[in-house]
C-alpha cells in the first residue's frame, strides 16, 4: 500500500494473516542454521545404521493414551484431538516414539532382524502455553532401537545424540541419566512412594495423579511440591540386581565412548513407557525450558500396543532448542549464504546464455542464482551481495562479443575475465579455493 493509493482501496484491503500463536517459523536466513542442525543431528543417526522413517502426522487416539499414559501431561492437557468427517478421534502427533512401535507392529518390522533401528524428524504438535523454547509445533529428529535389550545399545543411542551436539559445536550442555528400574523393583518402590505420598499434604488433582503413576510427583515443578518430595525414597536405592547391572554396564560403555554423565536418581521425564535408562541432555544458556533432548528404554510399550514382548530404547532431539543452544553458545557452523554463485545479465541476449551457464554449474552441485526481471547492473548487484554468493558472473553485450564472462570476487570486489566456454570449470576451481 502507498500513500497515493485513495482512501477506498486502502479500505476494502483485507487484514493479512499471521502464523498461529506459538508455532515458529523459519525463513531465509534464518532457515539455514535450522536445515542444519537438523541434517546435522539426523546425520548421526544415519551413520550408525538407522533408516528413515516418515511417520504419520496424526494418529488413531487411542494410540497416545494407551502408549504413553492417561495421567501424563502430555495427554491429559496438551493434545490436539478432535473428530475427523468419519467421527473418528484423531490426535495430531505429539511425539514419535508410539508412532514408530506401531509402525513396526505394523509392517513387521520385526521379522526382518533385531535391531530394528529407524531415525525419523518433523514436526510434533502440544498445546503449550508458548514461550522462548516452548512451542505448540516444535520439531524434533528422534532415533528407536527396537528388538535387543543390550547396554551397549542405549550407549550407543545416547552417544549419537552426544555426537550430533558436538558436530554443531556446542559444549555447554550435560547428558543426566538414570534408571527407572525394571518390573522386578518398580511395584514393592510404588507401594513405598505411594505411602510417602499419604503422609504429604497434596492437593486432590495431585493425589489424584499419584494414585495412578506415583512417579509423575517426581516431576512436578511446583516449588512447594519439590521441597515436600525432598526426602522421598529415591529408585535408584531400591533397584534390582538385574536394573542395577544394566545400568552400571550403560555408564560403562558411556565412558568407554567418552561420553560425560551426570547422575540425576530424581528424573522421571513426561511419558509412562520408561523403563531402566531414562536420560536427559540439558543446557543451562536456554533459562527454564532447558531440556534440548532426552530418552530411555521402554521395555513394555510393543506388548501394550499389541505387539510381540520386545524391549526398545530411543530419544527425541529438539531441533527449535538446539538451534537456541546454538545461538546461547554463538557457534554457527553453517553458512547463511542461499547460493555460492550469482549471475548478472545486462540484456536479453546475455541473459540467455547465463540461464545455460547456472544449469550447467547447477549440474556440478553448485548453488547458482541469477538476476530477473531485466534489473540494471547496480540493482543487480545489491541482488547478489544479498544473497551472500561468494562469486558474481557479469555478463553483457560487449563481454558476449569477447567470448568471456566477468568474475567477481564479491568479498574483495576484484573482477577477472575467464572465457565463456571454460567458465564451469572456472568458477569450480575458484569455489575450492
């Protein structure tokens, strides 16, 4: 709108709209640094073996309150549910791990070897009260193991989590573990906690959810509930022999990787399924949504979604937080740039022939962009310094009739001429230089 156009039409344009409330958007630059940390975070995965999986959006709500627990947050407050045209109750997905059981429940993933190991990113969906690092779209990239109950793979899980971390430069995050123990202890420490909990004052919605899952007490954030909880048995003391051997065998193998830990026996996270190592990656520069990724073992979640008794291990990166972590830290090992290469036609003519020359760089894997719209050199110029290319290729009327094309360094504006007919494997050999 401009300040010629008349008072009518300024009156009969309608109100633009804006992105739902608590849902980030990523757009150039911005964009860059998230595709990386994704790409970057998922490459972990893949390097150890772990397929792609592309996961259903919503899902059959019984899924969710059966997989992850009636009483946990997750569920009881935060999912979009609602009826489709069938009158069918769909839940937008709020998180992958139950997708993925059923998935191989499924397809038989299963039958096909143990291991299964499958990596999967996108976006999950809570209602959440948004705030920095708190989003009702956020995304995630997540890994599950499924088939084997072996220490050496909930180190190795957590070491790709470590892995991609560090492959971004970040060093200002902890890994926390525990063990949530097995079902040999976890039912005689329910009774003990449960008859901790008689003795506290809690309000009825808090007892209420400790009649269902105790362990949710442990991770109420309320200050006057954790100073009530401050000496509540704790299960890492009440383990059984088997829990407690895996657990010292995964901290075993975590220091044979060189992976540091910090022992946290008051961890619960949000979801029922966790069973023997619960973890936690957390990074103090992100204020009160510190959480950039966490997991654990799930050893009964295939039998509860109708499945065969087999155990399963994972985690769910954050990408919205790392990308925050990233910017708490200053690092940036990525390049904001949308193109290496971008190509300035003065005319028709010139325009044609730089069209054929960005294909052909294009076709070597370089990024190339080129000016539109019959733009003078000047505006074109601006075009290229803004889309961050390291290179400017000049071409018009008179270089045409020479047979070469200008190329220009658009970080020291020094400008050499290179033929025409050999400006792939110039502009090629300049980019590695």
């Amino acid at each position: 709108m401009t300040a010629t156009e008349p008072q009518a039409t300024r009156a009969r344009r309608p109100e633009p709209f804006a992105a739902p409330k608590g849902v980030p958007e990523y757009y150039p630059a911005e964009s860059a640094g998230f595709v990386h940390v994704r790409d970057t975070l998922a490459g972990a995965a893949a390097r150890a073996g772990y397929g792609h999986i592309e996961l259903p959006v919503f899902e059959d709500t019984g899924l969710y309150a059966r997989g992850v627990g009636e009483s946990t947050d997750v569920v009881s407050k935060e999912m979009y549910t609602f009826a489709d045209r069938g009158d069918r109750s769909v839940t937008l997905r709020p998180e992958g791990t139950a997708g993925v059981v059923r998935a191989v429940i499924e397809h038989n993933l299963d039958k096909q070897g143990l291991p299964v190991k499958l990596r999967y990113a996108g976006p999950f969906f809570r209602y959440e009260r948004p705030q920095a690092g708190r989003y009702r779209q956020l995304q995630q990239v997540g890994v599950e193991a499924i088939g084997v109950d072996d220490p050496a793979l909930d180190a190795e899980v957590i070491a790709i989590a470590d892995e991609g971390f560090r492959a971004l430069g970040l060093t200002g995050y902890r890994l926390e573990i525990t063990s949530l123990g097995d079902a040999d202890c976890r039912p005689a420490y329910r009774e003990r906690l449960q008859a901790f909990l008689a003795g506290l004052d809690l309000d009825e919605a808090t007892r209420a959810r400790a009649a269902i899952n105790p362990l949710r007490v442990l991770d109420d954030k309320r200050p006057e509930v954790r100073a009530a909880m401050a000496d509540a048995p704790l299960l890492m003391d009440h383990l059984s022999d088997a829990s407690a051997e895996h657990h010292a065998r995964v901290l075993g193998h975590l220091d044979d990787l060189g992976v540091a830990w910090t022992a946290n026996p008051r961890m619960v996270r949000g979801l029922d399924y966790y069973t023997k190592t619960t973890f936690e990656f957390v990074h103090d520069g992100l204020g009160a949504q510190s959480g950039i990724g966490g997991g654990g073992r799930y050893d009964g979640l295939m039998a509860t979604l109708g499945g065969p008794e087999l155990s399963g291990v994972g985690f769910g990166i954050g990408v919205d937080r790392t990308l925050l972590a990233c910017r708490a830290e200053g690092v940036q090992p990525w390049s904001d740039a949308r193109v290496e290469v971008f190509g300035v036609a003065l005319g028709d003519t010139a325009q044609r022939r730089l069209v054929t020359v960005a294909a052909a760089l294009r076709a070597r894997g370089v990024r190339v962009d080129l000016s539109y719209g019959g733009r003078g050199l000047k505006g074109a110029m601006k075009s290229a310094d803004r889309s961050g290319a390291r290179f400017a290729l000049v071409l018009g009327e008179r270089d045409l009739g020479n047979g070469t094309v200008g190329l220009k360094d658009l970080a020291s504006g020094e400008q050499q001429d290179v033929p025409l007919d050999a400006v792939t494997d110039a502009v090629v050999t300049a980019l590695a230089g």
